[in-house]
C-alpha cells in the first residue's frame, strides 16, 4: 500500500481505473467494509489502480469550528486499518494542498436534495456546500471510475449522486450499507464521545427505525419514533419517513426512507433505515 500526500505524488503513483473511498479519517470498521467493498469492485473489474483511500478532514464541510476542531485524528491506526482491507493506496494531503491559496476551487452549483428536504441541509447550514466542493476536487484529483460512499449519510449518498450526475461525471456511486455494533448502534467516528450513560440511551435510534418498519404508513412510523426516542429523553431534530431519492415527501408506492437526527449528550448522531409502504388490509380487499 502507497501513502501519498501531494497531488503531484497522487498523479505519479496512478496506475489506471480506481475506485475511490473518501474519508476523513477516524477510520472504524465501517469505513473497512467501504474499503473492502471498493477494493473487491476493482478486482472484479480488472481495474489495475484498485482502491483509493483519501484520508482528509475537510474544513469547508463543518458549520461548527469546534466540531471540526475535535475532530477525531488518527493517521497510523487509519493506515493499518486501510492496509489490513485491501487498499492499494492512500491520500492523506494537507489543506493546501486540496485548496491551494493561489487557486479557485469552486462550490458546484448544489442539486435540489442538498437544499430543499430541510434535514441535513437545514440543520447544518453550508454542510453540503462544503461536501459537493471537496467531492468533486477529490473526484476531479482522482479521478476514479467508481467511488464508494456508506448509507449511513443518506441524504449526502443522494447528494453525491446527483451532483455527479448533474456534472455529467462518469463515475459509478456505490452506496454500501450501514455497518453496525453488535446492540445496533450505527458505528460512527463521534459514538468514541458518547459518556457510557449517553452510549446507551443513543441504541433509542435504532430502536426507533424498527419501530418505524413495523407500520404501513409513513406519519405511523413518524409517530412510532418520536414515541421511541421521547421515552429515552431524546428530543429529535427530525424523525421523518421520505422518498428514499428526492428525500421530499413520500409518494405512493415509491421506496421510501426513515431517517433520524438527534443529539444525545454532546454529540449530534444520525441514523436511517429503509421504510416499505404497505396497504391497510381495508384498502388492500378494495384493490387500492
């Protein structure tokens, strides 16, 4: 495995087709199944430059200074475990040099489901603004014929996808499912600052997706896990069943998302899960 840290070393060291993980470090067992998954993909394609890790903790993603500031930083433990999935190469450049002082990297012009659902985008003004910028340079530094991206941002997969799509970029968007612990709890850089107390009432979000897949409707299943996580003393920033693509309001019949945001404690923890509409036995025996 090569350890890059310059665009210039990024581009001697490119052997061909790649599939692409970005990360910003802090790397757990998700980001390995990424990993994993990236470097399988490449095989099965024959792609000689196989998976591509870039370990880069982006400024213009976090709305909150303090939230990028303790964020987590761990570059040789992110190696091995880079090294131990199968990576064939890893990224892990300066500010300067992904935003270098002399040059213009531009924000590309944000697709509809960065602005309009009112989830992430309402609640972390500026996020996507900064992901779709440091995406597309990575993806422009890059340039790989695939990239892949966990579910557990679902609304930054969707976000990802249909900004490249709107550039026109042929690259493949793989969204690999989210990796969880052994209780359910969605494995994440910040659970490492959740206090033992915290960590347990924080398993509230995935209890109440289940609760959520257990209703035909999604304002049931809206209902279902507000009950769920207000019984663990969990106010939600939003608790809501959406399309699974636009994540605007569901449409009948369409797949459809449950998604979750919520501080517990300190920190700002999100969580999703497919959501399957079902007819009321009434309405099934009428046809509908």
């Amino acid at each position: 495995m090569k350890l890059v840290t310059t665009r210039a070393d990024l581009r001697a060291a490119r052997t061909g087709p790649a599939v692409f993980v970005p990360t910003m470090g802090a790397l757990h067992a998700g980001h390995a199944r990424l990993i994993e998954r990236a470097a399988k993909q490449s095989a099965a394609h024959g792609w000689t430059g196989g998976c591509i890790v870039s370990i880069f903790v982006n400024p213009t993603q976090f709305n909150d200074p303090a939230d990028f500031a303790r964020y987590p930083k761990t570059l040789e433990a992110d190696l091995d475990l880079c090294r131990a999935a199968g990576c064939s190469m890893v990224y892990a450049p300066a500010v300067e040099d992904v935003y270098p002082p002399d040059e213009d990297v531009p924000t590309p012009r944000l697709p509809e489901v960065a602005t309009r659902p009112g989830l992430e985008d309402a609640h972390r003004p500026g996020h996507f603004a900064g992901v779709c910028r440091v995406v597309k340079r990575l993806f422009d530094l890059v340039r790989p014929a695939a990239a892949v991206f966990g579910e557990k941002d679902w609304q930054q997969l969707q976000v990802v996808r249909a900004m490249t799509q709107q550039h026109g970029l042929d690259i493949e968007i793989v969204g690999e499912p989210t990796v969880r612990e052994a209780d359910g709890l969605a494995m994440s850089s910040r659970n490492r600052f959740l206090s033992a107390e915290d960590r347990a009432r924080a398993l509230a979000l995935s209890r109440a997706l289940c609760a959520a897949a257990g209703e035909k409707q999604p304002p049931a299943a809206e209902a279902a896990m507000r009950r769920v996580l207000s019984q663990a003393g969990i106010v939600p920033e939003y608790a809501v069943v959406r399309d699974a693509a636009t994540l605007g309001p569901p449409r009948g019949g369409g797949v459809c998302r449950a998604l979750i945001a919520a501080r517990v404690g300190d920190v700002r923890l999100i969580d999703n899960a497919a959501f399957v509409q079902r007819h009321s036995e009434a309405a099934s025996a009428l046809g509908l």
